[in-house]
C-alpha cells in the first residue's frame, strides 16, 4: 500500500464510551487531521446484519465496504444499544476484520491532501492498523463512568434504555472485545496512557495537546 509520507498518525485504542471520539475529533480539527470512527464502520455492518439477516455474507461485506462513504457513518441509527451488540459480534470475525483493514489503512496512510495526517480510534489501531503511529494513546474510564456517559447519550436521543441495561451491555463488550482472538483489545507498552474518569474533555485534550505539541515541536 502506497503511504504518504511526513504525515502526522495519531492511533487511539479504548475501551467503549472511553471518551476516545470526544478527544479524537478535538485533534483532528487542532491539527487538521482526517479522522475515522472505526467503530462506525463495525456498527454499520452490525446494522446490516440486523436488517439483513439473509443477505449477510463475507461477499455481502465487501461489497458494501468497497463503496462505503463516511456520511454514512454518520447515520444517527448506527447510536443504539443493539446495533452496538451486533457490531460487536461482527467484530470476532477475522475475515470481516481484514474487509475491514483495508479500508482502515488507507485512511490512516492516505488520508486526503488538505489534511496534514490521520486519527483513528477503536479497538485495534495501535495494536494492528497503525503500529507505526507517531502518536498512541490508550484512553479508559471507570465502567460506572461510561456507562453514565453512553445513558446520556441514549437520553439525549430518546432510546428507551436504562441505566442498568447500558451498564450490562458495556460489561459484556468489554468482554467480548478484550478477549476474542483476533484483534483485542489491549493496552501496548509504548502507548500513553489517560484516564478519562475524573477529567473533563478539556482537560483531556490539554493533556494530548501537551504531548503532540511536544513531539511535534521538536
Ligand atoms: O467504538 P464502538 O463502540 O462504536 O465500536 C463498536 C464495536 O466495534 C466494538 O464493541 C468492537 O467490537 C468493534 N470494533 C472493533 N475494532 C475497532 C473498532 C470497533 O472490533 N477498531
């Protein structure tokens, strides 16, 4: 794959409702970097499993990831409990993992001209999409935390769903998500870590900004 080089990568890896996409928009728009939600992609195809039950097969996938468009990840239905569940049991599946890569990649490394690099977040960009990133950061939070983040933003969007439901259901994807075999998600060593418990969006994002500009400085 042809990459473009002297580009800034940023890589995020987190668990769920981390508060990753918060930080990871606030850097793509400070360092006008073009950036992926991966999890959109997963929900997506866990949105097309649900509606398509018959339908669904690995030619299916490529099909729609060789001309997804990223407004369609934007779609608001992509936000909801079940879709998030499906995309997760998707999400095992190494032969939809590498439909999936290729996309990924492409983005990281290639991202349009008018952007200076890339940030990717998900579960597996530091360990497997973008090992070479200049920047990695593994963002986490308390379950409890999250969960009230994730129920906010269900509320917001008036989906029918307790707090203890969305709990439940973190829980179980943290699960699935760490312990599958392919691609888990974990924590590397030369990733910097930030716990987003206790810290407000904007002291996260100071906190990245001091260490990009750090680097980047130089
Ligand atoms: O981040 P988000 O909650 O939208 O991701 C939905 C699901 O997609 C995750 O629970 C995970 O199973 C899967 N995913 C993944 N690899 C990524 C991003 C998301 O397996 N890079």
């Amino acid at each position: 794959m042809r990459k473009r080089k002297n580009i800034i990568t940023v890589a995020i890896d987190s668990p769920a409702a981390a508060g990753a996409g918060t930080q990871a928009k606030l850097i793509s728009k400070f360092y006008n970097l073009y950036y992926l939600d991966t999890g959109k992609i997963y929900r997506y195809l866990g949105k097309l499993k649900l509606d398509n039950k018959k339908k669904f097969n690995y030619d299916f996938v490529k099909k729609k990831i060789s001309c997804l468009k990223l407004t369609q990840l934007k779609n608001k239905s992509l936000i909801s409990n079940d879709v998030a569940i499906s995309a997760s049991l998707i999400a095992k599946d190494n032969r939809i993992r590498k439909i999936v890569h290729k996309f990924q990649q492409k983005c990281a490394y290639n991202p349009p001209y008018k952007f200076k690099g890339s940030v990717l977040d998900g579960r597996d960009i530091i360990t497997v999409q973008v090992k070479d990133a200049m920047f990695k950061f593994y963002i986490t939070a308390s379950l409890k935390v999250r969960a009230k983040r994730r129920f906010n933003e269900y509320q917001n969007l008036n989906k029918k769903i307790t707090y203890n439901e969305v709990l439940k259901s973190l829980r179980n994807r943290d699960k699935l998500d760490k312990n599958r075999k392919y691609g888990p998600l974990k924590k590397t060593k030369d990733s910097i870590l930030i716990n987003t418990t206790k810290l407000s969006k904007k002291a996260c994002f100071k906190m990245i900004k001091a260490i990009m500009d750090k680097k980047l400085n130089n």
